[in-house]
C-alpha cells in the first residue's frame, strides 16, 4: 500500500562531493555537495545561491569535485554547517552555520596542485576531477538555486580502483559517502552523525546497521564531548519526532 505523505526532503541518496574553488583573494574554498549527476564526461551541480561556491565558480568558471569514499566522512561532517562566505545569511545561522576561511585545515584535508585549472585537489580523495564552468541554468521551480554545468577536462583516480588495463572504476572497490536525506551512508549502512542532519532539525532514529548498537550504544565509547554534542542532537531528533507523531 502506498500513502502520500506530503515529502519535506527528496534526498534519495547521491554521492557527496568536495568541491573546491578559488575565492577572490586567491585562497581555496570547500564545500560539501550532493546534488550531483553525471552524464558522458559532464557533470550537473545543483547548488544554492547564497554559498562562496556559488559566486567563485560564476567568478573563476573552474573548480575540482573530490569525491570522498565512505571511509572519509569524518573530514566531511567536520565542514557540514560552515560556509566560506564572511556574512553568514539569516537562513544559514538559524541553522547553525558559522563562516570558515580554512576548510581544507578544519577538514584535515591536504591541498594537492591541479593540472589544468586553478583551485588544488584534495589529495585524500580517491577520484578528483578537474573542470570547467560550461553553463549556468537557474531552476525554475526553485528560486536562489541553480544548476551548474561543468565539463570534466581530467579525471585522477586511485591506481587501486582502476580494473587493471581498462579505463574503468572497479564498482566492487569504489564505496562512495552517500548523503540520504541528510544522513551519511556507506555501503547501505549508516556510517556517521550528521551535522547537516542537526541543521534541518531531521526526526531520524537512527541504528547502525551491522552493529546491533543504536547511535546511543556507539557514542558511548567514543570521546566524551563529542558524546554530549551527540547525545543533544539525539534528543533534539526525538523531541522532533514526537512533535511530529503528536501532529498527525
Ligand atoms: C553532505 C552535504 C551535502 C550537501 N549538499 C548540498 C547541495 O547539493 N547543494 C547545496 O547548495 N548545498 C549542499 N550542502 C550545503 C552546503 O555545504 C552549504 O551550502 C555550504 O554553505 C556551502 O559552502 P560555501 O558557502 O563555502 O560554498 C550540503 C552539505 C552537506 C554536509
């Protein structure tokens, strides 16, 4: 039986992508993304508006996408709610967004020299792929968003993912952090907490599948501050799901 139950957040699951970018000053911005697809040597973007991302890539027309495996998601949820914006907009410091200069540091990323276009590689990442801006379309349904069409002039890829003797990625060995409704997932489990999910106020309970250990279970051993921040965002997930449940 299906229901229609009026979808706030149509994020199905896509891989997360590091775009890096030059700002004016001739520093490096990096943004996590998800809305991403490919097609042929192309690659659409969907981003909003309001990010540094936004006014570099309109600016400089280059960027490269890092794409980070599952094993990553650490150095990612470290700059979920940053932006490299100086003026934070209104939206984005309701939802906990503060401004960083420095995200390949505050991500223990290293930055790598690229080939052809001027923002660095992330050299942590397994797949980075060098572009250039070929257009810019505004969504029509939605407004302060646009998609970003950018042509990939270089794909760099870890030796160990390449099937030897082709041009392909081995699917068996790649195993990309997918952001599913906010949430980060490798290998269909759950891999890691969510900042971003804690900026959308997201009702999720989550379990780590493979564990038999609900979230709460795994923080307990882990570091003590980091388990009071954990625990706060669990209990503002419950108190998010019991308003909810209690407006049906
Ligand atoms: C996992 C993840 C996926 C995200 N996906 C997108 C996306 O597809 N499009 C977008 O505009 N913002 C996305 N965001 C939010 C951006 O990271 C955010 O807007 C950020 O401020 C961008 O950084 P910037 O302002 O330095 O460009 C995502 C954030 C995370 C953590």
């Amino acid at each position: 039986m299906h229901v229609v139950p009026g979808l706030k957040v149509l994020y199905f699951g896509t891989p997360v992508v590091l775009i890096s970018s030059r700002n004016e000053d001739g520093t490096t911005n990096l943004a996590p993304m998800s809305s991403a697809w490919w097609l042929d040597q192309s690659c659409m973007l969907g981003l909003g508006s309001s990010g540094q991302t936004t006014a570099n890539l309109l600016r400089e027309r280059e960027c490269v996408l890092n794409l980070p495996s599952a094993s990553m998601v650490d150095a990612v949820d470290r700059i979920a709610l940053t932006t490299g914006k100086s003026t934070v907009p209104p939206l984005k410091v309701q939802q906990g967004y503060r401004y960083e200069p420095a995200k390949f540091a505050l991500a223990g990323l290293t930055e790598q020299a690229s080939d052809l276009v001027g923002p660095p590689r992330a050299a942590e990442c397994p797949i980075q792929l060098e572009c250039r801006v070929v257009a810019v379309h505004p969504l029509a349904s939605a407004a302060k968003v646009n998609a970003f069409e950018v042509e990939v002039l270089r794909a760099h890829v870890e030796e160990d993912l390449v099937i030897p003797g082709t041009h392909y990625v081995d699917p068996l060995r790649w195993d990309p952090l997918i952001m599913k409704f906010t949430e980060f997932f490798g290998g269909g489990q759950n891999v890691h907490s969510s900042r971003l999910a804690e900026g959308w106020d997201m009702p999720h309970q989550l379990s780590r599948v493979g564990t038999g250990q609900t979230g709460n279970a795994l923080l307990s051993q882990a570091d003590p501050v980091q388990v009071a921040d954990e625990l706060d965002s669990l209990s503002r997930f419950e108190a998010a799901r019991e308003s909810d449940l209690g407006t049906r």
